[in-house]
C-alpha cells in the first residue's frame, strides 16, 4: 500500500519506456487506490492507445469509469474487455458495477453468474444487487461470504451493519464452506 514508492517505480519504467502499457494500466490502478479516478481515466485511456489489445488497460479504464459514476462510459470499456478475453472475470465484474449502477439489476446478476469465481468483490457486488432485489437471505449469504473470505477489509465493519439490518438472516450461521 506505499503508493509513492510504486509510484516511483512505474515512473522509472517509464523513464527506459515511456510507451509501455503496461506501466501506464499499473499506474491507473495507482491512481484508483489513491482515489484519483480522474486521473486513472487518463492513465488507462493512454495505456490503451498504447496497446489496443491490453485487456488490462480496459479494466483499469472500466473501472475508473465506474468509479465517477460514469456507467455508459464504463460499458463501452467491459465490452472491449470482454471481445479481447470473453473469460475476464474483473471485466465481468465491472460491467455488473455498471448494469447496478444503472438500476439493471438482473442483467448485474447475470454478469455476476457467469464471471463465475469466488472473490470478496464479486460476493460483495452480488449482496447489493440481491439486497436491491429483495432477497435478503441470498444477500446475507454473500455478504458473509465476503466477510468471510475478507474479514480485514476497510469495509467489513459496514457490511456487518447491512448483514445486521437484513430481515430473515441468521447471523451467526455459516452457509458456506472453505
């Protein structure tokens, strides 16, 4: 999490190839987790021009996209994702961030079904989207299996309050397995 250091790194990548893609995506993703989603957007659309063929520069422009709340935008970016690697579950999940965001909630729970991969985000994603659709139990779950698999998470002292709101959960209970 020293972002200044890996700041410095890709700087220094760029310095022996100020074309590398990869430098500027990795830089993006720099940018998002200092909350700097604007200038991820430019990082990853750079990286992008650089090498149209780096899926990697999509999902990093997706998900700076969705991170401003730029849904539309953030669609265009998944859907390049997916023509480039149709089994890209970041790039699934992302377009389920959107289709959420955009109140597209069944067309999220599809997006989640076929990333098929279990990952704190995507339990996490699909408990919001479940939570939208009424089915809190199902919500419960995912949101436990998050808890579970991510129980340092920044966000899991908010999830434990949502989990503790949900009618019909048992909150003590574990329905997964390890």
């Amino acid at each position: 999490m020293n972002f200044e250091k890996a700041s410095r790194e890709v700087a220094s990548a760029l310095l022996v190839d100020p074309a590398c893609a990869q430098a500027f995506s990795m830089l993006a993703f720099i940018r998002l987790a200092e909350k700097d989603p604007q200038g991820a957007v430019a990082d990853a659309e750079r990286a992008a021009s650089l090498d149209p063929s780096d899926a990697v520069s999509f999902i990093a422009l997706a998900t700076a996209y969705n991170s401003l709340k730029e849904f539309q935008k953030a669609v265009e970016a998944e859907r390049r994702v997916l023509s480039l690697h149709s089994d890209s579950w970041q790039g699934r999940l992302e377009l389920a961030k959107s289709f959420y965001g955009q109140d597209k909630l069944v067309l999220a729970l599809c997006e989640l079904d076929l990333a098929n991969v279990d990952f704190p985000d995507v339990h996490l994603v699909r408990g919001n989207v479940l939570t939208r659709l009424g089915r809190s139990q199902e919500a419960g779950e995912e949101f436990n299996a998050f808890l579970w698999e991510a129980p340092n998470d920044p966000r899991a002292e908010q999830i434990h309050r949502i989990v503790a709101t949900l009618p019909q959960v048992d909150h003590g209970a574990k329905t997964f397995e390890r």
